[in-house]
C-alpha cells in the first residue's frame, strides 16, 4: 500500500556543508565587490531581481554583454576577476550540495490500499493546481487599471488641445478639470477595473487562486510603477516621458514624493483586486453565481448581536467620556444589580428551593460570554482609532485651512510674468487675461529685495510695488490694514500724519491731538502733530514695525543694492526716504516682518523700470488654478510669456503638510490594525463555539460560499458598528473643539484658538478603512470556519 504522506529524506552533512561553502562564496563575492566599489550596481541589480521582470531584464542584459566582454576583460583588476569568478562559483557549489541534501524517499513496494477505484472525493476531483484564465484576468486587470488610471488623468486634465479661447469658453474647458478633480475620477473607475477583474478570475476558478494573483501583480502590476519611479531618477527617462505624463508627476508631487504616490497609488489597485477576487470566490464558490445574503445575514445578526443598544451604547459612553468613568458606572451598577438578584433568589429559596435553582440558572445566562466581550473590544477598538483618526485629520486639516488662507490672502492665486526681463506692455496683457473664463481679478507688482532701515534699527525686506486700486481684487491687504487705515493715503502722501484731514483741523493745540483717542501705538502717534515734508508713502507689517521701532509717520530709509548711483566717491546703492503710511497684519509672521508695499509708479522710479515685473491673478476656483493659469499662457502665446500657480509657487510647504498628514493617517491606522487582530480573535473564538452548528448548517446544503458569507458578515457587522460610533464620536469632539476652543497663544501660534476643519470625504475615508480592515480581516477566519467538515463536527455528538 502507498502511503499517501510526502516522504523527504534530509542529509544533515550535506546541508550543513552546503550552507558553509555558499557562506565562504558570499563573503569573497562581497571582498570583490568591495574592492571595485560596485556595491551601488549591484545593489540596484539585486534589487531589480526581487520584482516583476527584473530577473528576465537581467538575463537580457547580461546576454547584451556578451560581445564586449573580451574587450573589458582586460581593463579588470585580476585580483578582482579572479576573487569574484571563484566566489559565484563557490556560492553555485554550496547550493548544489544543499539540494543534494534533500532528496525525495524511495517509493515503497506496498500494493494498493482497500479504496483503490473508489470515486474521489468531490472537493479533491474539481480541484485544478493553475488556472491560465484566472492569471490573466489577474494579472491583466491589474495592469489593464493601471493604464486606465494613467491615461484617464492625463485626458481629463490635460485641457483643450485647441489655441482657440471661445472654443474652450462654449464648451465650458472641454475635458479639462482640476488636477485632482481628474485622479479621483481616474482611481475610482480604474479601482472598478481592478474590482471586476478579480471578480471574474475567482469566479472563473471558484477559489482564490493566490498563485496566480501574485504571479499577476508581480509580473503584470508592477512595471508600471517601477517606470514611473524610475522616471524621477533616470534623467533619459525624464526626457522621454516626461511631457507624456506631466499630469501625472504633478498629481504625484503634491505629496512633495512622488515615488510614494505612485506606490500608494498602486497599493490601492491591489486592494481593489483582492476585494473583487474575494467577492468573486463568496459568490461563486459554490459552483454557481450566488448573491443572495439575506439568510447568511440573519445568522450573523443574530449570533453575534452587535447592534444590541446596551453594547452601542455602552461603547460610545466610552468614546465619548474615557474608559475609567464609564466602566466605574458599568461595575457599579452591575454589583449592585448583582446584589439585589441573589438577595432576591436567596429570600425565594427558603420558600421553594426549585424556582431559586431556576432564577439562579437564568442569572448566569445572562451574564456575557467570553466571545461577546471579545466583540465589544473589537467594536471599541475600531471606534477609538476612527474616531482617533477623524479628529487627527480634522486638526491638521484646519491648520492647513488656516494657513491657506493667509498664505492666498497676501499673495495671488497666481503670477503671469516673462523668463527673463519685465513687462513693459502689462496694460495690453491684463486686457488680454480678462477674456479668460474663471479670472477673478488681477494687479500689475513690481517686486524686489532692498534694505530699509530707521533711526532705531535695519532689516532686510521684500518691497512690492502695487496699484491700490486693484490689489484688493487679488488679496486681503486692503482688508488687513490696521485701524482705520487705507491703501489710497498712498496717492496722497502729504495727508499721512493728519490721517486725512485738511492742515487747518491737523495744526490742533498740543494735549487735543489724536493721541486723546487712544488705539495702538504701532498705528497712531500721541501728541500734536507737526508738518513734516512730503514724502512717498510706505506700508510695512506689524511685526517690521516693532522691530524698526517704527510708528504711522515715521521716516524710514529704503536702500537697494540692485541699482547704484553716481555719487562723488563712486557708485552708491539707491537710497530712497519713505514715510509710514499704514500698518498691516496678515496674521503671518513672515509676511509681517518681510513684506513691504508702495505706489507701483513710485517702485518704477525707484527701481528704473518701464511696466511691471508681473501680473498678479485671483481664480474663482482656487484647485483650478493650474489649468486657467495655463490658458492664460496659450492666449498670450506661450513663450516668452509663463504662468505659476499658487501650489506651484508654495510647492515645498503644501506638500510637507500634504505627507504629514499621511504619514499620521497611516500611523493612526495601526489602531485599526490592533483593532482587527481583535476581530479575528473574535471570529476565530466564534468559529470554534460554533462548529457543530457549521457542520449541521453544512449537512443541510449551506455551501462553503454561504459559510464564508456568515462569518464575514460577523466582522463586517462589527466594523460597521466600530466605524459609526467612531465617527459620531469624532465628529462630535471636533464640533467640541471648534465650538468651544482649545485656547493658543496667539503671540506664538498667530492663531487664538485650535483649528479644525471636518472635511467630507477624509472623514468618511476614516470610516471606510475601518469597514475595509475589519472585512480583510475577516477573510481567514471565514475560510477556516468554511473548511470545516461535517463529520469533523458532528462526531462526538
């Protein structure tokens, strides 16, 4: 007889000698190519072969190196060639005698058993080791979503090919759309593609089919983003691709690594592969299309009883209030309930001892089972890392908010100016803009780095000459001025110390002037006022302006040793004298100490320029900034003409916000996490209570599929309930946050209290990677519970 278990006979000598030889070969490979400095090749090489293709573009390669190896051979060190020629081979021959090692043992000589004949088991007879189909429409979907994701983006964000503006304007920009607008479009239908292409492959095979799923992500999924990857590294790719898939990169740069974005990007199509291929195999397992979950649901609701109101509520009872005082109140109020009850059977028993063995019985059912406390852990698990990850997200969203907000408020959505020189036609260029749909408004500026100095102190700043009748139509500087301040003092300059009154009502006895009134110092100077001569307007920040030590109508001196004068010894820097016309405050510390602005036609004498240095321009849709930035550009006629939007111009800053958020999502997540380790606990521990009742639900024609649908529907039900009381939780302490405040200090954060800003879909993002981790989680436990047999369960009844 044939004995039916794999005999492997294993020679220690061998083995061990095998695994000390290849050690001796590793070590003199690792001297040689030490000694050549060649780690980073083969670093990258060794790499490659771990992925996808890497080990056929290897063998390729090394095939293309053939023809040219005799005139290398002769320009490598000897010591070198010689050390790496016998390390590989020594390496080969250590694994050759590991092999030996292990050899299969002599079949016996027995005859067949008894059953030899009999009909196979049914789950063996079907059973098939590789299905090409299936590894098609695996490997095929994955990469067929990857392209569709690609070219999608750069189809719906790549704009109106044609120069003709009211073409665009009638069709509403054609397929343009903002950049990220486009990818979400583009992930979600390439995610269906992923979806249904799993779906197909295990219905196709009834079964999972983890060999060919990983064949097909790893030789058919993972070209794509190792391309792009590449793509940022080798410049000869860069070339060549690089205008192909400009949409893309820009979408992949907003998180400041694109490299992270594309394998993030290409995580998220796995999953959506491995939910469709596990929808396919519930649904099909059974040998036929089954989408029915109306009788699976029925038992998972009622044999695991999440939605139960004292376990509901008891769990947001602790979200909401902490651990210790609610569970203080629990076991307080259950001792006592306790208490009262056995007070109550014991007075019943000294009458009738039977109907007190009785109200004793139906006291210990009541109380919970080792599996039901299970589930509540799990269920506040996923609800505290929601809830944790809603209110995370929600904060660093509204310091981003915030810090937008003032960012936008004191510079343009975005700046139209030329590669090199200024912009002497600027007038004509701003009627061109206007015809541009989405331009909200615009301002010439003339920009530049000067020193300015006063009687108390010197510093370096930005100076930007503006025209204050259109500045206020692109930022809030208008809005930010302090007191009662205006930009148009600076058209009348010799009203600036009597704050617009006429000289007769300025020339107040002393001890009536305006110091009476009180107000900041920073914008209004006690005293009477004296007839200073009239110089240009300039208006500075708060924070300049107390480290000048500089009050409204102060003399400061501008210097800029950009343009030079003549003077008597040789060139000088510029010198201009300016009064202090207003203060602003934008609530930015670096906008308040390097910012300063005067008249545009005061900046053009100062600075000998003919026009503008640009044209600043506000969108109606701030994330569609990009696209109108570059129309604006195609009706100019593209080059010398160029456009920089608002993100492209705060690059660094958005994108370092952009992937700390991320990186706290993901960090936060792990709670999540640790919260399905419960859950699959739970569902294991349910597994095993009910293995008896699995083998009759299977005696009676339940199908595997149908087993598989129970208990997932278990651990879904608890993500579900995890994920909502989560998110009431989280919401509600945001709403407590922002309502009532966390209180800052202002002089430190520029900001009076905590932020927060709830946005949509993050928060319901939250949600629905708990739903997902709680339902991948419970896919081996279902499996297992599916494998069971019914003899296996019924035997010892």
């Amino acid at each position: 007889m044939h004995s039916a278990e794999r005999q492997t006979v294993h020679r220690w000598i061998l083995l061990w000698a095998g695994a000390l030889v290849a050690l001796v070969g590793f070590i003199l490979l690792g001297w040689s190519i030490s000694a050549s400095g060649a780690w980073a090749e083969v670093s990258s090489a060794l790499g490659l072969s771990l992925f996808g293709w890497g080990g056929v573009l290897q063998a390729i390669n090394g095939a293309s190196l053939l023809p040219v190896h005799a005139a290398v051979k002769d320009s490598l060190p000897p010591a070198g060639s010689w050390s790496l020629v016998s390390g590989t081979l020594i390496w080969l021959l250590g694994w050759v005698l590991v092999a030996l090692g292990t050899q299969r043992a002599p079949a016996t000589t027995e005859g067949p058993s008894l059953a030899a004949g009999a009909p196979l088991y049914p789950r063996l007879a079907r059973y098939r080791d590789f299905y090409w189909s299936t590894l098609g429409a695996y490997g095929g979907g994955i990469l067929l979503a990857e392209l569709v994701l690609v070219l999608l983006q750069t189809v719906l964000s790549s704009g109106v090919p044609s120069s003709d503006l009211s073409a665009a304007k009638d069709s509403g920009g054609g397929l343009s759309l903002p950049p990220t607008g486009a990818f979400a479009i583009s992930l979600v239908i390439a995610a269906a593609v992923a979806f249904i292409s799993g779906f197909v492959g295990a219905s196709r095979a009834q079964r999972l089919s983890l060999p060919e799923a990983t064949i097909g992500v790893l030789y058919l999924g993972l070209p794509v983003p190792l391309l792009l990857t590449l793509m940022e590294r080798i410049p000869w790719l860069q070339l060549q691709l690089g205008y192909r898939l400009r949409e893309v990169t820009y979408v992949a740069s907003l998180l400041g690594r694109p490299e992270l974005a594309y394998w993030l990007t290409f995580t998220g199509l796995v999953l959506a592969l491995v939910l469709g291929i596990n929808t396919g195999f519930v649904a099909a397992g059974s040998g036929r299309v089954d989408l029915k979950l109306g009788f699976e649901l029925f038992v998972a609701r009622r044999h695991v009883a999440v939605f139960r109101p004292s376990l509901l509520l008891g769990t947001l009872a602790v979200l909401m209030f902490g651990i210790i005082p609610p569970l203080l109140v629990y076991f307080i109020i259950r001792a006592a309930e306790a208490a009262v009850e056995r007070t109550r059977i014991r007075a019943l028993g000294l009458s009738d001892p039977l109907a007190a063995s009785e109200a004793l019985h139906s006291l210990k059912l009541r109380e919970q089972s080792p599996t039901m406390m299970m589930t509540a852990l799990s269920v506040g698990g996923v609800g505290v890392g929601v809830m944790a990850l809603i209110i995370v997200l929600s904060v660093m969203s509204g310091f981003e908010a915030d810090l937008q907000k003032k960012i936008l408020g004191t510079n343009a959505h975005a700046v139209v100016t030329r590669y090199a020189g200024d912009l002497p036609e600027y007038s004509k260029v701003m009627e061109s803009i206007r015809k541009v749909p989405g331009i909200a408004g615009q301002t010439p500026f003339i920009i530049n780095q000067v020193m300015i100095a006063s009687e108390g102190n010197v510093d370096g700043v930005i100076i930007k000459g503006i025209d204050p009748a259109t500045v206020g139509e692109v930022t809030d500087l208008p809005r930010n001025i302090l007191g009662n301040g205006s930009l148009d003092i600076l058209y009348t300059p010799e009203k600036i110390l009597s704050r617009g009154l006429d000289e007769e009502e300025s020339e107040t006895p002393e001890g009536s002037g305006a110091g009476e009134e009180g107000g900041d110092d920073i914008i209004r100077r006690s005293g009477k006022p004296t007839k200073p001569p009239v110089l240009p307007g300039i208006v500075i920040g708060r924070e300049l302006a107390a480290s000048l030590r500089v009050v409204v109508g102060d003399r400061v001196n501008v210097v800029s040793p950009l343009g030079t004068e003549l003077g008597p010894t040789g060139p000088i820097p510029k010198n201009r004298a300016f009064r202090v016309a207003a203060v602003f405050y934008s609530g930015m510390y670096e906008y308040d100490s390097k910012f300063v602005y005067i008249l545009l036609k005061e900046a053009q004498d100062f600075f000998n320029i003919q026009g503008a240095s640009g044209i600043e321009l506000k969108v109606l849709d701030i994330d569609d900034a990009r696209r109108i930035s570059g129309q604006v550009v195609k009706l100019l006629g593209g080059y010398p003409y160029r456009a920089r939007d608002w993100g492209e111009m705060n690059k660094n800053l958005f994108s370092a916000l952009r992937l700390e958020k991320l990186v706290m999502g993901i960090i936060l997540s792990i709670i999540i996490i640790v919260a399905a380790g419960l859950i699959v606990a739970t569902v294991i521990m349910l597994v095993l209570e009910k293995r008896k009742e699995i083998s009759v639900l299977k005696a009676l024609g339940v199908p595997d599929g149908g087993i598989v649908k129970i208990f997932l529907a278990e651990g879904l039900q608890i993500g579900v309930a995890g994920g909502l009381l989560g998110l009431f939780s989280g919401l509600a302490w945001c709403l407590f946050i922002e309502k009532v405040g966390i209180k800052l200090d202002p002089e430190v954060y520029y900001i009076p209290a905590l932020p927060v800003r709830i946005e949509p879909l993050q928060t319901a993002l939250a949600v629905v990677i708990a739903v997902l981790v709680t339902y991948l989680a419970s896919i081996y436990p279902a499996l297992k519970a599916s494998s069971v047999e019914p003899v296996e369960g019924l035997k010892a009844e």
